[in-house]
C-alpha cells in the first residue's frame, strides 16, 4: 500500500517539477528531489533513471551524497530568487507581502548559499542551459 502511494507522489512531484521548468512561479527543483525521494521508496529503478539523467543525474548525485549544490547552481538559484524578488517589489502592491517574501526568500537563498560544494569535481559539471 504505501508502495503504490509513494510511487503515485513521486509521479506527481516529478510532474510539478517538470512543470516549474515552464511556470516561473512553480519551483522546480524541490519537486525533483521529492520525486526521487519518493522513487528510491517505491520504485529504485526510477530513482536510477534520475540519477543517471545525463543533464540533471549529477546534480542529484551530488546532493544525496554530499548534501552540495555546485557553485553554478548557486549562482543561478541565487539570481534567480533576487529577480523574483525584485519583480515582487516591483508589481506587488501589497505592504505586507514583499516584507513576508523577504523573510522566507532570504531563509531560502542563505541555506542555498551556506551548502558546501561537491567534493568530487562536480563543481563544474553543470551542463549549458
């Protein structure tokens, strides 16, 4: 039963996460980590698949191993949370909102910026956009 249940909720994160490639307000990433999560639980041999995907494999390699994020990876993640942050201020009309934004990007981007990098040269691995 929770076999079946873990594997439904790896598609369905893996689903969000490919469409947070497209919706720049759906975040990609924590949905691919969640999906093979999910699969090493249900179904290792999907878990696999992602782990050796040739563009994205190395970067989940590296944090399940190492719990690291290559510097390229921060330095986009990082870029990218600053322009939402600064479309944020710039079309929100709300008081509030940008106040509460900062508060839980900033937590994002400083646990983003404080992971080690990968140990075993993956530093560099990240294929072009």
């Amino acid at each position: 039963m929770m076999r079946q249940l873990y594997l439904c909720l790896g598609y369905a994160s893996l689903g969000l996460g490919v469409i947070g490639i497209f919706l720049p307000v759906l975040p990609t990433t924590p949905f691919i980590l969640l999906a093979v999560w999910f699969f090493a639980r249900s179904n290792p041999a999907l878990a696999e698949r992602l782990y050796s995907h040739p563009r994205f494999g190395h970067l989940l390699t590296a944090w399940r191993d190492q719990r690291a994020i290559p510097r390229r990876a921060k330095i986009t993640a990082l870029s990218m949370l600053a322009v939402s942050y600064g479309l944020i201020l710039w079309l929100s009309e709300s008081d509030i909102l940008p106040v509460v934004l900062a508060i839980i990007m900033g937590g994002v981007a400083l646990y983003i910026a404080t992971r080690p990098p990968p140990r075993d040269g993956l530093q560099n691995r990240i294929p072009e956009a």
